[in-house]
C-alpha cells in the first residue's frame, strides 16, 4: 500500500510551529496559575508543546523524536516559554485570541498526528489514534506534572472528544480517496466547529450510562404494573 | 495406557498459543478499564483512554522498552477495534460488568498471566537475558494497570501494599523464563503452565486474602539476630 500522505510537510511548517508556540504558552499560563516557580512553568509550557509529539513519536519507533531532530520545536517552545513567565499577566489578558487560536489548533495537531502515522503505513485506525494522542498528550503530560487528574478524562466540555471526532473525520475522509489536502482543513474545521459548538451551547461530554440496570429497572417496573393489575382483577372479581 | 502422565497431558498442547488469545486478553484488560473508569464517573473520552490505557498498555510498554519498531498493536487494526469495542460495552454495562465481579476476577487472572508469558517470550526472541525477560514480562503483564492508575490520578495500585497483583506476575514470568530455558518443553506449553500458576496464585491471593505488606525496615533484626549470636558463643 502507498500512503497518501507524500510529505510530513502538507501542512505549512509555520502551521506547526504556530501550534507548538501556542502549545507552549498555554502551558505557561496553565502553570503560572499553579503558582509553579520559574523553572516550573518553563518546564511545564515546553512538555506542553511537545509532550503529544513526543508520546506520538515514541509510540511510532520510527527514530528519533521530531522535536530533537528538528531544533525548530524546541526553540520556539523556549521562547514562547520565556514569554510566558516574563509576560504571564499580559498573556493571561490576551486569553480570549489565545483560546481562538487553541480551537483552530486542535484539528492542527490531529492531521500532524495522523499524517505521520499514515507515512509509515500503519492503519488508519491507528492513525486516528495517534492523532489524538498527538492533540492530548500535551494536556495530559501537563496535568500528570502538576498531579491532577488529567482534564480529558474529565466530564467537562469538548476537547479530546472534539479530537477523536476529527481524526475519525480524518481517516473516513482520506480513506475514501479524498485528498490529505483537502481531508487536514475539512479537519481542523471539524474540530474547531465541535469545540466552539460545545463552547457556546455548553455541550457538556457524557458519562457513562448504566444501560443494564436503565434496563432493568423497567423490567421490574413493567412486572410490577403487570402485577397490580392483576392483583386489581382479581380483587374486582371477588 | 490410561494413566495420564504428565508428558501425556503436555503432549495434547498447542506448540504455541493462537493469535486471538492475545486479542482476547487485550479485550478483557480494556473491558476492566472501561468499567474503571465508568465507576469513577469520567466521561466519554476518560472510558476511551482508560480502556486503551489498561487492554494496550502492557503491550505497548514492552515494545516501547524493547524497541522492537513499531508495536504490534498500531501495525494490527484489530488491536485498537478490541479496545474500542470494549470501551463501548463498559460505557453502557459498567453496573452489569460490576456485579459480575467474580468472573472479572477469573479472567482478570488469566490475562495478567498471558501477558506475563508474552512480555518475557518477546524479549527472549530478541535474545535477552533471562533476567530481563522476567523484567519485560511483569511489566507487560502490569502495564496496563499501572498506566490506567496514573491516568486516573491515583497512585498505582500495584505498587502499595493489597492482595498481590504484581507478586503474581512476577512468578509467572520467572515461571516462563525458567521452563524455556532449563526444560525442552515448547513454548505454548510453558506458556499454559505459567498461565495456570499465575491463575492460582492470583485466585488464591483474592480467596484468602493474601496481600503483600508494607516494607519494613529489617536492620534491627539483623542486627539484633547477629549480636545474639556472639553472646551465645561462650
């Protein structure tokens, strides 16, 4: 099998490098909240950045790591880290641009994720995968650090669920011959649409359901009617 | 005639065991994830990456450690259709999946000595030291556990003290290692009997409540015992 994608570069490298600067600097903010020391922070924007490229990148075993082949990942998470602690007041007033940016970056992230995945040939549910390990991993290593329960698994609103819509979006789109061109952005809208849908109507993700008890419950309710109205029968006959 | 020896039994095994048994593992380790994290009340996504997390962990660790390229469990489809697949039912049936707690134990047992047999036997196909085997096959067989607790925010459970999980999985692998390379039998059949082991080690355990205590400083023990012993010399 050939892969679809020719090149890592589909997306513009500024695309990716936005995406990681942005990465980083919400981690900044994130840790500054936390009252983190400097090193903290800086630490923490940085695995923020790169931290879902790098489980990706482990994950493949395809060599080593992107962001320490590259030096452009871990410059630009270093700068924008600096900016981060320097600048955290400034960054915090600039959050509203900050959280257009970040859902515009979801979908980013996910067809980087997935695009690598499909380079290698692995399937596409893989792919999928990879994609959204790629959009969360950074979150999830960030909230690890700071001992919290991660975010994602949390019932809250679209974020991860936003991911895994898109990747499957993704892979359907690319699989059924689509171009990986046209396939990235029909992404990258998916997920920002799902994230400012949920955003502005308070999706909220759902938890899991007790369809077996739901179901008995209207077992037991439904013999119990059965019950009465025999029981009402019976007492009407005598 | 007649009389099973214990050659006879053996001779009735598989030389190795089918591939689906690997994915059935899978699927009961991501089924016990997924009820995981239903009970502690995540979303969606948590069910999603809490079943992954415990049916692919092990795995997924083991040819991270063992690099190996890229693992089996993205290079097969199935593997990630199983996982899904069971975070569906433990989304729905988590109440169902609690009451049953019993054959959750039972096959809990099983999959945690599988996958001690198949974390030790891939690193001895690539030629590693008997030790390092039984290293690669607790942590396959514990993997998931432990990535499933740090993912939820808890400190691994297999780590403090309880009724042994990680104890368990560490005799199966030495089990494994030991018939692989001290006997001549085939592989499916030491992997069956450190299976088995690991089955009644960890059914005993729960049975009888065995649990691993915390470790206590012994220097004054020691010590205490040695003293003892030179005023016992005149």
């Amino acid at each position: 099998m050939s892969s679809p994608v020719e090149s890592v570069l589909t997306l513009p490298y500024a695309v990716e490098m936005t995406a990681v600067t942005f990465g980083a600097l919400s981690g900044a903010l994130h840790a500054t909240r936390k009252g983190l020391d400097p090193i903290g922070v800086f630490t923490i924007a940085v695995l923020c950045a790169v931290g879902g490229g790098a489980i990706r990148d482990v994950l493949l075993q395809q060599g080593t790591p992107l962001f320490l082949v590259s030096p452009a990942y871990l410059a630009s998470a270093a700068l924008a880290s600096v900016v981060g602690v320097v600048f955290a007041r400034a960054v915090g007033a600039a959050l509203p641009v900050m959280n257009v940016v970040d859902t515009l970056l979801i979908g980013v992230w996910v067809v980087l994720g997935a695009e690598r995945a499909l380079l290698v040939d692995l399937t596409y549910s893989a792919a999928a995968f990879l994609g959204v390990v790629t959009a969360t991993g950074g979150g999830l290593v960030r909230d690890l650090l700071c001992h919290e329960v991660p975010v994602v698994i949390m019932p809250g609103q679209w974020y991860a669920a936003a991911a895994i819509a898109a990747a499957v979006v993704f892979v359907v789109l690319v699989q059924s011959g689509v171009s990986v061109e046209i396939a990235q952005y029909v992404t990258i809208l998916a997920a920002a649409g799902l994230r400012s849908g949920s955003l502005r109507f308070g999706w909220r993700t759902p938890t899991a359901y007790d369809l077996w008890g739901d179901l008995e419950a209207r077992v037991s309710a439904g013999l119990e009617s059965v019950r009465q109205a025999a029981d009402e029968r019976a007492r009407r006959h005598d | 005639m007649g009389i099973l020896t214990p050659a006879a039994v053996i001779e009735g095994i598989p030389l190795a065991l089918p591939a689906w048994t690997q994915l059935a593992a899978v699927g009961v380790g991501a089924v016990s994830g997924a009820a995981y994290a239903a009970r502690r009340g995540f979303d969606v996504v948590g069910v999603l990456l809490l079943a992954v997390a415990e049916g692919l962990g092990g795995l997924l660790l083991r040819d991270t450690l063992l690099q190996t390229g890229t693992s089996i469990v993205f290079i097969d489809g199935r593997y990630l259709i199983v996982a899904v697949g069971a975070a569906v039912l433990g989304f729905f049936f988590a109440g169902l999946i609690d009451r049953l707690e019993a054959l959750v134990v039972v096959l809990d047992a099983i999959a945690l000595g599988f996958f001690c047999t198949v974390g030790a036997q891939a690193a001895l196909s690539q030629q590693l030291s008997p030790i390092a085997a039984v290293f690669i096959g607790t942590a396959t067989a514990v993997g998931g556990l432990v990535l499933r607790d740090l993912l939820a925010g808890v400190a691994p459970r297999v780590l403090r003290p309880g009724v042994f999980t990680g104890a368990a999985a560490f005799v199966g692998a030495l089990t494994y290692v030991a018939l692989v390379g001290g006997t001549s039998l085939e592989r499916g059949q030491a992997q069956i009997i450190a299976i088995v082991v690991v089955f009644a080690l960890r059914l005993l355990a729960v049975r009888l409540s065995w649990s691993t205590r915390a470790a206590s400083d012994m220097s004054e023990r020691v010590w205490g015992f040695w003293s003892r012993a030179k005023v016992d010399e005149p």
